[in-house]
C-alpha cells in the first residue's frame, strides 16, 4: 500500500500541546498592550483633561490647523470660542482643539520682534 495509516496524537499530550499554541498569542497580546494600547489610552486621558482645562486667553491649535484665542468657554456644551483674526469670532468643538499654548508674557513678545 503507498499511504501509510494516520495515527491520532496520545490523549496525555493534548493538553501540553494545545497550551503551548496559545502561549505565543497570549504573548504578543500582553506586548501590544504594554507597547501600543495602554500609551494610547494615557494620552488620551491627557488630551480630555487638557480640553477640561480651556479657560479664556489661551492660544490653541485646531484640528485644521488654525491657531486662535479662546474668548468665551461655555459651561455644559461641548463648544468653545474663538478669535482667529481680530474681531473674527467662530464657535469650535472642544474635541478639535489638538493643543494648548502657554501664554506668552508682553515681555517676551516684545524681546522676540527685536530680536
């Protein structure tokens, strides 16, 4: 006969077997989350306190890329306005706000256009 017969695998092996296939996915599981799931959740932890910190007179950086002067926080909606010209005035979400910027002292606006 040219096919030899299949014999099923011992009973007591099984159980060895089967933990050492889940190990390796149990393994790169752990890594993802130490590596790329817990930081992501940090920062994102960060970002909401960040937005719940706006007051007005901060410079802040929108999604789109327009940098403006918070003038008005309302209390209860998820909105904020802004300043991106002088006496242009628009409403953003809070969410569209990437970042903050310290103010920056008279002092030092003056020392950086003479220098």
């Amino acid at each position: 006969m040219l096919i030899s017969p299949a014999y099923a695998q011992d009973a007591a092996g099984g159980g060895m077997a089967l933990a050492m296939q889940i190990l390796p996915l149990l393994l790169i599981f752990v890594v993802f989350y130490f590596l790329l799931i817990r930081p992501q959740q940090k920062r994102q932890k960060e970002h909401r306190e960040m937005l719940k910190a706006i007051k007005r007179g901060d410079r802040v950086l929108t999604a789109g890329g327009i940098i403006a002067q918070v003038t008005k926080v309302k209390d209860g909606v998820d909105e904020v306005e802004v300043e991106i010209a002088p006496n242009v005035r628009v409403n953003v979400l809070r969410s569209t706000i990437g970042d903050i910027f310290k103010p920056v002292a008279a002092n030092d606006a003056k020392e950086t256009a003479k220098g």
